[in-house]
C-alpha cells in the first residue's frame, strides 16, 4: 500500500510531449515554455528519487493522515436494493478533500526545485485552500490569484487562505471570475519562473501537469484497491468518482484502470441540457483547446469557452482533463451525468443515512451509484464511489435553499 509514484501501465502514460491520444500536448506562449520545461525535467527526477518518493510517503502518514478508509454504506445500499455501495473516504483526508494529494506533492517538488513562491489561481477557493496548507507545511511563500467578484461570495475561504500565511490577490479586470484569475497567475508565473512554482489544480493545463497531478492523485486509487479486496475478497464491479477537472477520478481509476473493473466519470449536468446550464464537457463538448491543451471543450462558435454552470463549484469548468477525453474515446471509461437536483437528493440521503455529509461536487457521484443501486439488477453488484470531499463547504447554500432536507427521506 501506498507506493507513492509507481508507474502507471504504458495505457495511461503520454507521450513525451504530453499527448493521450489526441488530447492535451502543451500550446503555451513563448514565455512559458522554458519554465515548463524545467517543470518536466525536474518532474522526471523526482519521480524516480527514493528521497522524494519517502518523503511524500511520510508526509501522506504522518501529515494528511493517510491512508483514508473504504466504507461499506450498508444502511443506505440495504433502502436501495442489492446493490453495495462502498465509499473511499476523501472527506478525511487533512482539509476536507482529495486536492491536498497533489498539492503536497507539488509543494514538495518546488522545495526540491529550491523554488520559495507557490503560485495558483482559484474559483471557489479550495484549490487555494489546499495549496496555502502545502505552503505553510513547506515554509513557502503563497500567493493565490482569485477574481474579485468570487473574493467577494467567498469570505470563508479568503479568510482560512490568509490565516494560512498566504496572499489572496485580486482578478480585477474582465467579469473578475477564474478565467481572470488564471490570466493573472500565468502573468506572475512569466515575471518570475526563477522563484516560484505554478501549482494546478486539477488534471489539467500543458504538459507536465495533466500526467503529474494523475500521479498524485493515484494514492487514492491504489489504496482503495487495497482496501476493497481486502474488505471483500473481490475487486469491485463498479469505479465512480465525479468529474470537473477529473483530478479525483484519475486517482481512483487509476488504481483499477489494468483490472476488469467498469469504470464511471460523472459529469455535472446543472439545470439540464441547454448551453449555459451545465458544464458536462465530454457529454456536450468537440474537440479544443483552453489553458494551454487540448480536450473536449463546451465553447461557442468562435471557439470561445462557453459559459457553464454546476450546483458544485468545483465542477464548473468548461473544459475536462486530456486523459479522461482518451479514455471516453479508447471506451475504457464510460461518462454519465447527474443534475442539480439528482445531486441535492444525494446529499440529504447519505447525510441521513451514514451520518456522512458529503461535498456537493462528490454528491453528483453518490447520486450516480443510487441511480445504479435503483435500477437493481438481477446480480447484486459492489459500487465503489470516491467520496472527494467534506460537505461543510456548502452547508449554508443547501440550508438556505432546501432547508434540512426531511423531504428527502428515504
Ligand atoms: C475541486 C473538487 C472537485 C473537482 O475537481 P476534480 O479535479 O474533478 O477532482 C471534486 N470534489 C471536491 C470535493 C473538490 O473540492
């Protein structure tokens, strides 16, 4: 268990230039392409450094206190039918989700490149959250980029990023939301390579970072494997993580991706179907490229990204990891989509049920494995979800809007 970086099967690996499949490569400007060279370079290093790799492997014990557990939902599996729902706790990883995986990780690559500065943007602030954690745990300067218009809906998470030691700077121009943000850090970025360290957020952006966040994340894959065979003496039947970026589904399917395992991405599909309501990238998207490489993309007719919209912050992105658009393409994977509304039942059940809030943006994939649990087919099945994340985030928005949720007992 927890073999920090373990090479993955050649299927998941991309080429040297970034590419799986047709999707992802690095379409950087200029300026940006000697600072991510010396990302890859110093990626490769690392990767294979048995100091780096311990080091990590420490950090995940004895910092984030990993390994997370596999739950077996039975309360909520026995209302629903045969199914077996089981759930790999991410909620419990240190900060309340799975984003501290890779920010560790890339905390400890810039101590190793003698970086001093980690750099991000962030939305809804939890990529910043993460990242301002790593920092403060490596002694690191941190700056996070963030749009004033989300500075200003987001004030707990502004707060915790500053009680961490980080500065919270503010997107000033445009519609002031993540797409300014990320314009702002790659700026920063440019003006001083030297120093700092551009940190990711999800299974995103050019070359290297796409394949390095996968190898982060793949801990929760490869203990989940573990733990599950362990608890059943079989490998599940079922994967199903959500997908936004896709960062905690590559690091769950990663663990089963060789084995004869059905694997499921689900997709935020928000108010339904129309442009503007939802952001299900691989369901409603074509080929193109945002943030430097190329995937599915919901954009308009100039190529433009469109405007998405998901109950989960975290999910709204209108483009979605270049492995995750291989894998729909190559049918390894199978991607589904769950509503708003699918979502908030979801949560109120498992919150009743096991006593397990869950955040909006995991809840789109607990929604996924009732819709499969209901369907109850003649072979009982085990359901494996990744539960990502912590719902206290969202508690104020669902309390407003739904109340406390006794309509939706089961
Ligand atoms: C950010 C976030 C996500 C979405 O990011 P992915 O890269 O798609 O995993 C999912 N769940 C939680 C709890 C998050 O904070």
């Amino acid at each position: 268990m927890g073999n920090a970086i373990t090479p993955l099967s050649l299927s998941l690996t991309p080429d040297a230039a970034g590419f799986f499949g047709k999707y992802g490569g690095s379409f950087v400007p200029p300026p940006l392409e000697a600072p991510l060279a010396e990302v890859r370079r110093a990626y490769e290093v690392v990767s294979r450094s048995h100091d780096f790799i311990e080091e990590l492997r420490r950090i995940r014990k004895h910092f984030q206190g990993r390994p997370t557990p596999v739950y077996h939902a039975a309360r909520l599996s026995r209302k629903l039918g045969h199914t077996q729902i089981y759930l790999k706790r991410e909620d419990l990883n240190h900060t309340g989700a799975h984003k501290l995986n890779h920010c560790m990780g890339e905390g400890l690559l810039a101590r190793f490149m003698g970086k001093k500065k980690l750099i991000a943007e962030t939305g809804a602030g939890q990529h910043g959250v993460a990242l301002a954690t790593a920092a403060a745990y490596f002694g690191l300067e941190c700056d996070i980029y963030m749009g004033e218009v989300d500075i200003a809906k987001q004030a707990p998470n502004v707060a915790r990023m500053q009680i961490l030691g980080a500065r919270v700077i503010p997107a000033t121009h445009g519609l002031k939301t993540l797409k300014e943000a990320v314009d702002a850090a790659l700026v920063a970025y440019v003006q001083d390579p030297i120093n700092q360290l551009y940190c990711i957020g999800s299974v995103v952006g050019p070359h290297p970072f796409p394949m390095m966040v996968r190898d982060f994340q793949q801990v929760v894959g490869l203990e989940a494997r573990d733990q599950f065979t362990e608890m059943t003496g079989n490998l599940p039947d079922i994967v199903t993580a959500c997908v936004g970026g896709g960062s905690n589904a590559m690091g769950i399917f990663a663990g089963f991706i060789d084995d004869p395992v059905e694997l499921h991405g689900v997709e935020p599909l928000g108010r339904g179907p129309n442009v503007g309501d939802h952001s299900a990238s691989m369901t409603y998207g074509r080929e193109g490229i945002i943030h430097g490489f190329r995937c599915y993309l919901l954009q308009d007719d100039k190529g433009e990204p469109a405007p998405v919209h998901s109950i989960a912050s975290g999910l709204d992105y209108p483009g979605v990891g270049p492995e995750h658009c291989h894998l729909k393409d190559t049918g390894r994977v199978r991607y589904f989509t769950a509503t708003d509304d699918e979502t908030v039942e979801a949560f109120y059940v498992l919150s009743r049920n096991e006593g397990i809030i869950p955040a909006l943006e995991s809840s789109h994939a607990v929604a996924h494995a009732m819709r499969l649990a209901r369907s109850d087919p003649s072979q009982p099945r085990t359901v494996l979800v990744n539960l990502s994340g912590r719902g206290d985030k969202d508690m104020d928005y669902l309390i407003a809007r739904y109340g406390t949720g006794e309509k939706f007992a089961l």
